[in-house]
C-alpha cells in the first residue's frame, strides 16, 4: 500500500479495503479528490492526495443502474438557492465521484458510441459502391461503380425504410461474392471525317473489344495545309489526332454513342467497363466510420474455421474498436446473427428499447453463446484456437478506391521542358 509514492504496509484483504475507502470518499468522510487506485498486476494499492492531478466527475453505478434517479434531478432542478445544490450538493449525497486519471485506467467506464463516427458513415456512405441508379446500362456517365451483387441489410432503422435504401443497398453481409464493375466514358469531339485505327471503319473501338494502355479506341485526323513554304504540294494532308488511353488503363468497350453536339458538330462517346476483384489494398468501410483497406488475402483452407467448416470473410484487428468507439459494431454484429438465425430483420433504430443485454439474451436463446464468442480452430495446423473469437454478420460497404485506380511508378518519363525535372502526377507519367 502507497500514499503519494510512499510505502505505509500491507493489507491482506485488498478487496475490502478499496470498496471501503470508495465507500468513505463517497460519503465525504475523507476528501472526496482522494485517488484510489488498485493496481492488480503489480499487486498494489495505490492513493494520491497531492495537488496537480486532473480529475473528472462521474455518475456512480451500481448493479448496472444509476444511483442517482430521476426525483433527485427534478428536485435539484426545483431548488431555489444554489447554495445548497450543485455539484458539490451532488457530490455529498454520493451521486458522483471524482476520478483521476491514474484510478481512471483501472476503473470501469461505460462508453457511449463516438458521435463524430455518423459523420464519418456519411462521408462513407456516399463513397460506397451499390446501384446508384435503376438505369445505369443506359447512361454515359464519366464515372459509374456498380456492385454485382449488392445485398440487403440484416440490422436496418425505419429511417432507411423511408431512403429506400433496402431497394438500392450499397454493400453485402458476406465478402466472398464481391465484384465490381466500373464504368468509365471516354469523350471527344469529331470535327471532321474520321479513318479506321483499330477495327471498324468509322474510327471507333466496336463495343466487345478487349483494350490496354495506349489503345486508340477513338481513331480521328484533322486537315494540314496543302502546301509547304517553298509552294510546293504537301506529302501529307491530315494529322492525327487520335484519343488513346492512359497506359494505366484496361477494360473491355462496352458502349459506343456517336451524336452531334450543339454547334452540329460529330461528338462521340465510349464507355469501357472493368471487372474488379477485391484485392489488397482497395478500401472497405462498415456503417460505423470503420474504414480499411484489406491487408492479407488467404485462400479459405487458410482462414480460421468453426466446427460448422464456416470461415469469417473479414478479419477485423479489435484494436480498432476501444479508440474509435464504436460500439454500435460490435451490437451490430450480435444483433445480425439473431436476425439471420430467426430470418427476420433486426431494428436498429436509435432510442428503442433494444439493449445489449436483451439482444444477448436473444442471440443465447438460439443456441450461441450471449456474447457471439465462438470456438474457431486454426486454418494451418487444425488445432482448437486458444481464444475465444468473436464471430457474426456485419455490413460492409465497398468504397470507390481502389488500388488499381492509383498504383503508379516508373523508371523514366517525360521530364518538364523549363526544369528537366520529371512531370507530375499519375496521369502524366509523372515522377513520385
């Protein structure tokens, strides 16, 4: 036992002394900034009196419920003189305690999940892929992401009911069916005729055809000058100007609009499309603000399996949960494997009456254990894990980055004309 650093003895039964001492701050018997802290590795008791020590004030919970009830707080707000109510008021009656921040690391705190992480689902959200719009095979737009098997959600809120969002999701319960397609148009200008660069004879890429860096999907000249200085005839008479794609770019044409524009000119449009697996390093984001990008791909005899020979698709680093705050994954989870047990949606609405506990206790009801943890074994040697895993369905959005769209190097380049230093950028082959 030590008082400000020093030691003073020893105590045999560590249990009854720091209930005790909580019990006589609360009750304003010794001061009520006293820290009590009870170090169960080291084996010590820690108390602090001295100055200097930031603390903050807390509600004290006991048996899982507040002491304070909700006559005390209307009888604080109906009070008159402030002399007499307060903190200090609240203090005294043992209410609320102060804590600093050495007896804060060894005290349970409970948590509520980070307001910011909705801002966060918003910025998400938009990013996410999904169908976007009923009629996109018919649209040119510059850039479209549609996901090929897009799925609705196990734990909604009657708020998405009214953005239809289970008519158009943007993400999936389970990783392993995840494809996307990616559309991207390629436009120009044709002022005057056009001659055959690659395969049909109006110039253009015909829809099917497989292409690659520096293609010409849209083949077109423009006139020169008759003649040179000297007056005589000119060797050649049109320049090309052929539109090629980038050399980080591939697809296969998908369609191919050829139109005028305001001025009567010929205007051509070709949108490619692209199949893109998940690979390591494109970004993922639940609906909490929990974004990643996938760090380790393994093949499914690999990943940790349970006694039903079913494999998580996600494995997600629990380290991400404690700062980040939210909590609301965690009961998400928990609440999808009952929805999914029971075939039915779970409700998720905020300010219901759904708690953990009665969640938990549905999700024991159909034979898991309250909390989802599960026994797994290991993928390479068979054996049980030692650790219980926490397991279940959480919804997961694909975002539109992807690595494919920015993996960039090169050993030599185009260099700029004034400097000589390399250009920049991706799209000019630029240096890093």
């Amino acid at each position: 036992m030590f008082v400000n650093g020093c030691w003073v003895g020893i105590h045999r039964n560590p249990d009854l002394l720091v209930k005790t001492l909580r019990q006589l701050r609360r009750q304003v018997d010794v001061n009520t900034e006293v820290g009590v802290v009870r170090d169960i590795n080291l084996k010590e008791l820690r108390l602090y009196t001295d100055y200097g020590r930031c603390s903050r004030l807390l509600f004290i919970v006991e048996k899982k419920k507040l002491i304070i009830k909700k006559k005390d707080i209307v009888a604080l707000q109906m009070r008159e003189s402030s002399e007499d109510s307060g903190w200090h008021d609240l203090v005294a009656k043992g209410f609320i305690e102060y804590v600093d921040t050495e007896e804060e690391e060894t005290t349970m705190i409970s948590m509520t999940i980070n307001s910011p992480r909705n801002t966060y689902q918003s910025a998400m959200g938009k990013q996410a892929m999904g169908i976007y719009v009923t009629n996109y095979q018919f649209r040119m737009d510059t850039l479209a992401c549609v996901l090929y098997y897009p799925q609705k959600l196990l734990v909604t809120t009657r708020a998405m009911e009214h953005l239809h969002f289970r008519q158009l999701p943007a993400g999936i319960d389970e990783e392993k069916k995840m494809g996307t397609l990616v559309e991207e148009d390629f436009g120009g200008p044709d002022r005057e005729h056009t001659m055959g660069m690659r395969h049909d004879d109006d110039g253009f890429a015909p829809p099917g055809t497989r292409v690659s860096g520096d293609d010409v999907i849209i083949g077109k000249t423009t006139p020169i000058s008759q003649d040179d200085a000297q007056g005589q005839p000119a060797r050649y008479t049109r320049k090309d100007h052929s539109t090629s794609l980038r050399h980080s770019e591939a697809g296969i044409v998908d369609q191919v609009l050829l139109t005028t524009n305001a001025d009567g000119l010929r205007f051509v449009k070709i949108r490619m499309r692209s199949v893109r697996i998940p690979q390591i390093g494109d970004k993922f984001s639940s609906r909490h603000g929990q974004k990643g990008t996938i760090g380790m791909i393994y093949t499914q005899e690999d990943m940790p399996w349970r006694a039903e020979c079913i494999t998580p698709d996600i494995i997600v680093n629990p380290h991400a949960i404690p700062s980040r705050m939210t909590i609301g994954q965690l009961v998400e989870c928990i609440m999808g494997k009952v929805a999914a047990h029971m075939g039915k949606e779970g409700d998720a609405t905020p300010f219901t009456d759904a708690t953990v506990d009665s969640i938990s206790k549905a999700l024991h009801k159909c034979g898991y254990q309250m909390h989802s943890f599960e026994r797994t074994y290991n993928g390479h040697t068979g054996r049980i894990l030692t650790a219980m895993i926490f397991l279940g369905p959480t919804y997961y959005q694909r975002l539109k980055h992807m690595v494919d769209d920015k993996i960039h190097s090169r050993g030599r380049g185009p260099v700029q004309i004034l400097t000589r230093q390399p250009a920049e950028g991706r799209s000019r082959d630029g240096g890093l």
